[in-house]
C-alpha cells in the first residue's frame, strides 16, 4: 500500500494530462461509432439518402449567376413594361396601372364614386344649361343651381358653387345618372353627347367603351350619326400621336379651321363643312347668319319679356340647341343656358321643346315654328 | 518495476474512468463533444463519405463493421484536427476533461 501511495504521490501533471488525453480519445471514438450506428440504421431503414434530390432537379433549381437576371433566372423589372387585358372595357393596361385603371372602369372603389357623383352633377349643370336638349324631368327635378351661369372650362368651381345647394347624393342625382347610362351612344338621338364631351375634356365615364379621361375620342368606334353631330360641336381634329378627336370647342385654339374642314371631310364625304356653314346649307328657311333676325323671331315667339342680354344669349343657345354654330361656340355650351330654358319654358309650354330632342342633319326649327302656328 | 508502474496507470486512469463514468461526468462530456463536431461540420463531412462508401458498396451490403472499418479513421485524421481547431474543441472540451480528471485524481489519492 505504502508503495503505491509513494508511486501515486510520484505522478506528476503530465501523466494526469496523458490519462485526460487517453479519455479524450476514447470520447472521440465513441462519438464516431455512435455516428456509424446511426447512419448504419438510416441505411437499413431507408432514411438515409431521403434529404438528397436527384440530379435532373439539382439542375432545375440551379443557381443563376448572369448578369442582368436574379437568382432563379427572372429579369427584374419584368412585370414594368407587361400589359394586361382589362376584362371589363377590354383595354390593353399598363400592369402597374391596372389596379386603378379596374377601380375606375368598374366603377368601385372609393375614388370612383367620389368622381362618378362629381361628374353627375356637372353633366346635370351641363344638362341645364342646353336646355332644349335636355329631358323635360331632369329640368324639373334639379334644384336651382348657379350651373347656367359658369363657363364650362370653370368647371371645378361649378362643383364648389352648386355643392351647397345640391345634394349630390340625392335620388335625383341616381336618376340622372341612370338616364345617362342607360342612353347608348348608338342611337342617333344623340342630344346628350355634346353635353358629356365638355370643352374642358371632362367625361362622364358612364360609359367607358368610347370615352376616356384624357381630352380626345377614338373615332372608330363611333357611328356615323354620331361622328355627324360630334363635329358639329367639337373641334373634331384628330391629334397625331393620340389618334383621337380634339373635343374642344369648334373654336379651339390648338387647331385651325383647316385642319377642322379637313376632318370633316374626311368623315362625312366632300361635302361636309365646318357647322358654321353648314347650318347655312341646312336651314334654307331662315338665315342663321342674320342674328338679327333670328333676334326678332325669338322675340315674335312670345319671349318678348327677356332681355337684350338673355335674347342675345338665348340666340346663341338657340343655335347651339339646333346644331348650329354661328360666332361664339364656346359660349355655346357655356352661357345662359339657363336663360334659354326660360325662353323655351315660356314659349307657351311647347311640349316638343321639353323633350330630348333628336339632332337631325335637318334642323327641327321649321317644326317648332310650326307648332307654334 | 516498469511493469508495475505501467500497471498503476492503467489502474489509475481506470479508477478515473469510472469515477467519472459514475458521476456522469462522461456522459456529458460526451454530449458536449458531439455537439462541437456537429457545430464545426465534421458529421457533414463524414456523412459525406459515408454516402460514398454507401454508393460504393451497395446500398443492401452495408454492414456496420464497413461503416467502422471506413469512417474512423478519417474521423480521427486530418479533417477531423482541423474541426477540432476550428471550434476549439481542444481548448474547451480538454481543457474541461483535465480539470475533470484532476479533480477525480485527488480525491482517489485519499482512497487510495
């Protein structure tokens, strides 16, 4: 015992450190066998090569490293330039554009309604002032507006006027709206076209196959009793890289009259001419050129109560309501439609004047006198 | 003499072994280990090669005696000193044993 004590006392650190080091390595062995048993068992139970993929997918997945593209091989910016079909007015959309392109075209979402009851009670301010145009229960049923006064290139401040004195969400409103939408663009009894396309380009887009936000119409899609009463209205000139009509004024100042007669021309044959004259072709009954004339058979229609300053309007409106377009086309649209309403309205409570009135190459004017009689 | 002395230190490192495989001090140790190679990629690289003695002899014919014969000794090679570097193995784990080992070697010289 003594001389094991005398031995062990004898033991220096590094024996102690050779023993630890012995252990070490025993652990060592013991954790590679362990690892053998466990890839021994994955083998015999068929786990073991389960987290591998076959070689014909290695090279699916393979990591892309050319420039330009990411890692799986997609182009950055792809979706950028795609266009997507809208399936609701079957336009070719910018992607990025879509989702807000689809909010307006089918008229949900909040910005929708919001601009759809804006431009309801414009085309109604719009529908008041021509008025000869206009139905008989739109007239009645609006409220008092101050919408016959304002130009329509002022068309924002029409909004912020009419707006406390009309309930843009009134049923009357829905009525009107209704009213628009249900009248196609087909039919020649096209009064209200002339009120959607504004000077200002501001559209109703009720319907959104023909009219869009911008300024301009695609005229192919437009009949020819259509295009007919479009250019007797509007500008009419087709912009170069838009490819639509201008749907100013005839008297717009980014086209020439030139370029007006050449459109006509080329739509409604050779014989088309700007409405200026042509309403002298179509009214050989009376001379439009004569505003006097046409001053004093207002006034003989029993009108006798207005105004030099409401004749002189309602003149005009007279011309616009009946195609024709003598020396201020913009006023046409614009001034004293109301005045004019009035005019009709007093005219002995013409049943014809109050309804929608069809817009015939021929002006109705010879049947209205002959009511009269 | 010689003999003897050799046979004290088996004894001894006997005696140690069991002290610590009764304190549980090896199990732990050794949990600690396995979790370093693991940590410093030695059981990928190993699994790698078993996967080509695997291939090699047909997935049906392995035996467990194959698997051993094969991976030890690269476990315990080249790769396996560089792992240990890289994860310290040597510095915490032996470092961890030494101390262990000491301690279990005082307390038998008083029972010895």
């Amino acid at each position: 015992m003594k001389m094991e004590e005398m031995s062990l006392s004898g033991l220096d650190n590094s024996k102690l450190e050779a023993i630890a080091q012995e252990i070490y390595a025993d652990l060592v062995e013991d954790s590679c066998l362990g690892f053998c048993f466990e890839v021994h068992r994955a083998v015999k139970c068929g786990y073991f090569f389960l987290d591998d993929t076959d070689p014909e997918s290695m090279k699916d997945f393979e990591i892309v490293d050319q420039p330009g593209l990411d890692i799986f091989g997609q182009v950055f910016n792809q979706w950028k330039s795609k266009e997507c079909v809208c399936p609701n007015c079957s336009r070719s959309i910018a992607a990025s554009r879509f989702a807000p392109h689809l909010e307006k075209c089918l008229g949900m979402g909040r910005n929708s309604s919001r601009i759809a009851n804006r431009r309801i009670a414009n085309s109604n301010n719009m529908n008041k002032s021509e008025s000869d145009q206009e139905d008989n229960d739109d007239i009645n049923d609006n409220d008092w507006s101050y919408g016959s006064e304002k130009k329509a290139k002022k068309r924002k401040s029409d909004k912020l006027w009419y707006l406390p004195f009309q309930n843009p969400n009134s049923p009357r409103r829905s009525k009107s709206l209704k009213h628009k939408n249900g009248f196609s663009v087909c039919t020649s009894a096209s009064n209200t076209l002339p009120l959607l396309f504004s000077s200002s380009g501001e559209l109703s887009n009720s319907d959104p196959f023909k009219y869009n936000n911008s300024t301009g119409i695609s005229y192919e899609t437009l009949g020819p009793e259509e295009l007919r009463s479009l250019l007797t209205t509007q500008c009419g000139v087709i912009s170069e890289h838009t490819k639509k009509m201008c749907t100013r004024s005839l008297r717009c100042p980014q086209h020439t009259d030139e370029q007006r007669r050449a459109v006509r021309i080329y739509f409604l044959g050779p014989s088309a001419v700007l409405p200026e004259v042509e309403s002298s072709l179509d009214n050989d009954s009376f001379d439009m050129t004569d505003s006097q004339a046409l001053i004093s058979r207002l006034q003989w229609d029993g009108s006798s109560d207005l105004s030099p300053s409401d004749s002189g309007s309602s003149k005009t409106s007279e011309n616009q309501g009946w195609g024709l377009g003598t020396n201020s086309s913009e006023s046409r649209k614009t001034k004293k439609k109301k005045s004019h309403l009035s005019l009709v309205g007093t005219a002995s409570g013409l049943g014809s004047n109050k309804k929608k009135k069809p817009k015939p190459p021929a002006p109705p004017t010879p049947s209205i006198y002959d009511d009269i009689n | 003499m010689v003999v003897s002395k050799m046979n004290k230190d088996a004894q001894m490192r006997a005696a140690i072994n069991q002290k610590l495989i009764e304190t549980g001090e090896r199990e732990r140790l050794k949990e600690l280990l396995r979790a370093k190679l693991i940590e410093c990629g030695w059981k990928d690289q190993l699994k790698a090669h078993c996967k080509e003695v695997i291939k090699e002899k047909g997935l049906e014919h392995v035996t467990v005696d194959d698997l051993v014969a094969e991976i030890t000794p690269k476990g315990r090679g080249k790769e396996y000193k560089l792992c240990e570097r890289k994860c310290g193995l040597r510095h915490d784990l032996f470092s961890l044993l030494l101390v262990q080992v000491f301690f279990f070697f005082n307390k038998e010289k008083h029972s010895f």
